[in-house]
C-alpha cells in the first residue's frame, strides 16, 4: 500500500515518533501519542513541516487534535499547500 503523502513527509513523521520502531508502517490511522508525539514534539514536528513546505499553520487552526494521526495532519497539510503560496 503506498501511503498519500511524500517521503519527505514520511521522513518528517518518522523523525518525530520516537517511539516507532524502524521498520515498521506508518498508517494513516496511526495514532501518533502511542509512538511518542507529545506536545513539544507536536510544535518541532509543526516548525519542520513549515520550513520544509514553504507553509504557515495558522495559530487559531492548530491544536492536539490536528496530530492525532499522519492522515489527519497530511490533510491539513496538503489543503494548507494548495492555499498558500510564500
């Protein structure tokens, strides 16, 4: 199964679940407080995506929730990524 997002994304995701072992998928559903995000996690992961996509995550659109999973944050992403331009 090929994932919807890039590798960058991937990498990005990957670098931030500590708790994810190597070689193991990351699933769109995977709920990221089981493999390590935590909330300063959650802002290095916010400040990485930003840089690496050219893109600003408005404050009063950013929450916990938003992280709960690689599906959900590669939405908003790639909605935010069709919207803005730098």
């Amino acid at each position: 199964m090929t994932p919807p997002w890039d590798d960058r994304f991937e990498s990005l995701m990957r670098d931030a679940l500590r708790l994810l072992e190597p070689g193991a998928p990351l699933l769109p559903d995977l709920r990221t407080v089981d493999h390590g995000l935590d909330s300063l996690a959650m802002v290095g992961l916010m400040l990485s995506i930003e840089d690496a996509y050219g893109i600003s995550m408005p404050d009063d659109l950013v929450e916990p929730r938003l992280f709960s999973t690689p599906g959900r944050l590669w939405g908003f992403v790639s909605e935010l990524r069709d919207t803005q331009v730098r």
